[in-house]
C-alpha cells in the first residue's frame, strides 16, 4: 500500500470527486504493478491510506472488478492475476484492432499524420538500463493508442479503451523481460515508421503485426520464467 500513501500526504480528498479520485489512484498504482497480482485490497487500509471514508473505496472496487483489474473472491478484493492465456488474448485483439488505424491512413496519407508517426520516436531517450523504462513505456503506449484512433471507429476506439489498462500494466510487469531485446523493440517501431514514412501500407501492417508477435513472445517466455520461480517444481 505504500505506492498509494503519496495521496493521503495531499490531504483528504474531495467530496464531490472521492469514489472517482479514488478509482484512479488504485487504478494507477494496479497498472504500474505498484500493487501487485494477488495483493489483497482492504477497504478499512485503503480508506486510512487515501484519507477518505470506507464508501468511496467500495465504489472503487466495484468499478475496478468490471474494468478486469480487480476480482472478488468470498467477498474480499485483490488485484487481478494474469497468466498466458491473458498474454495471448490481448495480443490476438492488439492484431485485430491495430490494423485498421494504418488502413484507413492509406486513404489519403494525410501529410500531418504521416510526419507525426514517421517522427513519433524521434528524441527518445534509449530504454532499458540504465534508460527510463517508463517514459519508453509511456510513448509506445501512446504510439498505439494512436494508431488504433486513426480507424475513426468510435466502437473499435471504445473497446480498445476497456482493454488498454490491462495491456498497460502486462507492459510494465513484463518490462524486465524487454531488457535482452529493447534495441529490437526501439527498431521494431522504426520499422513501422519508416514503412509509415514511405507510404508503404503492406510494409507499414507486416512490421506492426511482426513487432505485436515479436512482444507476444517475449512476455509468454518472461510469464512463464517467473511463474516457475514462484512455483519451483510445481
């Protein structure tokens, strides 16, 4: 809970904004791994940590098990796990919704558009160590989110939102995993931008789908290494 306390330093949180204040807090420390799979989640802790009352916090919990970041199990709430099935679903939908982004941007190849992804990654920083994993993180992340946007779906833009909070937190709980491969990853997204830059769909799709199978790999094979250091023999 000590990822959560920053909060309670900033004071009781507001009335009128308490459950949805709340919501957000558990939800960041949930998806930076802060708080990790299995962590039991106390209302009685949580509403002495954040400085609010018991209620806001089981709106919270409510909230956070239909958004598939929180289970309840005879009443008691902790932070959702995931295992390899939840790595292999999540990336299957990545190479059904992404796609379409890249499709209609071939339309027209809107000149803004295209130097805006063409250059999305220029100025990063290089991630691993001793590199900002995070803020590498926080710019792939971006990078997606923006692909899918230029489908211009509404629905498909909404679905991939439901499902991109536990793709965020599968990134930063499997980040360790990237460190034998990060020079393959920053390369992976040039690909897809210099594809991008070229006007090149079929190039731009093959390098996209290449690099969401390539990351799919790599976490199944992270997944599986620390599910057997949790379960040794077992």
């Amino acid at each position: 809970m000590d990822a959560l306390a920053p909060m309670r330093a900033q004071g009781p949180l507001r009335t009128l904004r308490m459950s949805e204040t709340a919501y957000e807090a558990i939800e960041g420390a949930i998806v930076r791994c802060e708080l990790a799979p299995g962590t039991p989640l106390v209302d009685r802790q949580l509403s002495e940590v954040l400085g609010v009352s018991r209620t806001p916090i089981r709106d919270a919990m409510q909230s956070l098990e239909a958004a598939g970041l929180v289970v309840r199990t005879r009443g008691r709430y902790s932070v959702a796990g995931f295992d390899l099935d939840d790595v292999r679903e999540l990336f299957e939908m990545r190479r059904l919704l992404e796609p379409p982004g890249l499709e209609r941007l071939a339309a027209d190849w809107d000149p803004a558009v295209v130097e805006e992804l063409a250059t999305f990654f220029d100025g990063a920083p290089e991630p691993g160590p001793p590199g900002p994993y995070e803020e590498y993180l926080a710019r792939d992340h971006a990078f997606h989110k923006r692909i899918v946007a230029l489908s211009g779906n509404s629905r498909l833009i909404r679905f991939y939102a439901i499902a991109e909070k536990q793709i965020n937190r599968i990134r930063h709980y499997l980040a360790p995993g990237y460190e034998g491969r990060m020079k393959e990853v920053v390369n992976e997204h040039r690909d897809v931008c210099e594809a991008i830059a070229a006007h090149d769909l079929d190039a731009a799709r093959a390098a996209l789908i290449s690099h969401l199978e390539a990351g799919e790999a790599t976490m199944a094979k992270y997944l599986a290494q620390q599910q057997e250091k949790e379960n040794p023999g077992g």
